[in-house]
C-alpha cells in the first residue's frame, strides 16, 4: 500500500460522512486563494513537513500524518479503556489529517533542498489552515483542534478538549521521534564519514542508528555507503 493509499485509508476511518466527505475535499485539492490569487504548493506525496526539524525530506509530510494518525488512535485507546474517557474518534482522525495540511503550499524545492514560498514567508501554515477551515464551514470543535495542534507553549493556545490534547501529544511525540532520530544519524554520518547525507530520510535514518549499535563505527560506514550506493542507483 502506498503512502497515498494509506492517507486515504486513514480518512475513511472518519464515520460522519459529512465530515468524512468534507476532509477528503480539501486533501484531495489543498490550495488556498487570498485576494484573488490562488496558491498551490508540493504535492502531498512529494512534500516535507518541516524544513530542518522533522520529517524534512519528499514524502515527509504524508509520513507524519499517518504516524500521527496511528499514535492518536492508541491514545483514544488508553483514554478509554485505562481512564475511562470519552473520545470523539471522527474529530481526533480529520483533526490529525488536517492540522499541516497548507504546510506543502509554504515549501518549494531548489537546488537539492527546501526552502520557503512567498506564501509562507508571510502566513504561516497554522493560520492559512485555521482561516480555510471557517471559511469552508467546519465544525468549530475541529477548528480548535487545529488551532491548539502546536500546544500554548509553541502555538497560539492550549488545548481545551480531549481530541485536542490527543491530536497535539500525537503530533508532538511523532515529530520528536524523527527529529530525534535524524539529528542522530546525521551525527553518525558525519563523524564517521565527515560528511551528511542531503535530505536524509527517516528509514535511512534508522537503519544508520541501528547500524551504530550493531556494529559500531564500521557499521555506519557500510550503511552509509550503502545508502549513496542506492540513491546512486
């Protein structure tokens, strides 16, 4: 299954078909016009979701949404069957779909490597995402959602509902695990070869680490040449 085919497995999830239907409209065209102009970015497929923290190579963008999505049921999970909670599972799945979806439109791709539209210079993702989910008439419980995704400390608020705090912990924890695991490889990279390897990818990424602790220094020589034998290839 590809990563396109498992996005739109993760939609299907979404029981209110209202609602269902309205996700699967923006995802499967997600541009924004301002004054007239309409933006488009990367496609989803192709796109990051970030430029240096995480997830910051093509394809990036639909991994973090589908391990967000699989860390997000998990918490619905230990919220209901640990604590006994409540959680509205449709509003925690189009929650996590949503939350980055503009971020392909503030990303371009030039000379091996990603920078910043206009676009993005000048709105930053959370707000074009926020101003197209009122304007398009979703539900105000999703909108908070998306608006606390970031948390209050790096966003414009905490969250102050379940399915947000999931959707926000969600994303957080997967955003930490690849940026983690990425700074880690690009480390080993360098001291063991003297150079990184451009826009390092997250099973790259482990199989370097893992390669350190399997066979030390020699390992992440072999798995990075190795990596450069196949992108050669």
């Amino acid at each position: 299954m590809t990563k396109t085919q498992r996005l739109e497995s993760i939609i299907k999830l979404i029981k209110n078909r209202k609602l269902r239907g309205k996700v699967t409209e923006i995802v499967s065209n997600p541009q924004i016009e301002i004054a007239g102009t309409v933006y488009t970015g990367l496609s989803l497929e192709d796109s990051p979701a970030g430029l240096t923290r995480h997830h910051s190579y093509p394809g990036g963008f639909t991994e973090h949404v589908i391990a967000t999505a699989e860390i997000s049921m998990k918490l619905c999970d230990v919220t209901e069957k640990i604590y006994g909670g409540h959680v509205d599972r449709d509003l925690v799945l189009a929650g996590v779909v949503l939350h980055d979806i503009f971020k392909p439109l503030t990303y371009k791709f030039e000379r091996e490597s990603y920078s910043t539209t206009i676009l993005g210079e000048r709105v930053d993702h959370l707000t074009l995402v926020t101003a197209e989910l009122i304007r398009r008439g979703f539900p105000f419980e999703l909108i908070h959602i998306v608006c606390a995704h970031h948390g209050g400390q790096a966003g414009p608020m905490w969250p102050r509902t379940v399915e947000a705090l999931i959707c926000h912990l969600a994303d957080s924890a997967d955003s930490q695990l690849n940026g983690e695991v990425l700074r880690a490889a690009r480390y080993l990279s360098r001291r063991a070869t003297g150079e990184e390897l451009p826009l390092l990818r997250s099973k790259e990424a482990f199989e370097i680490v893992n390669s350190k602790k399997a066979e030390g220094w020699q390992g992440v020589r072999k798995t990075v040449g190795k990596i450069r034998r196949n992108r050669a290839s």
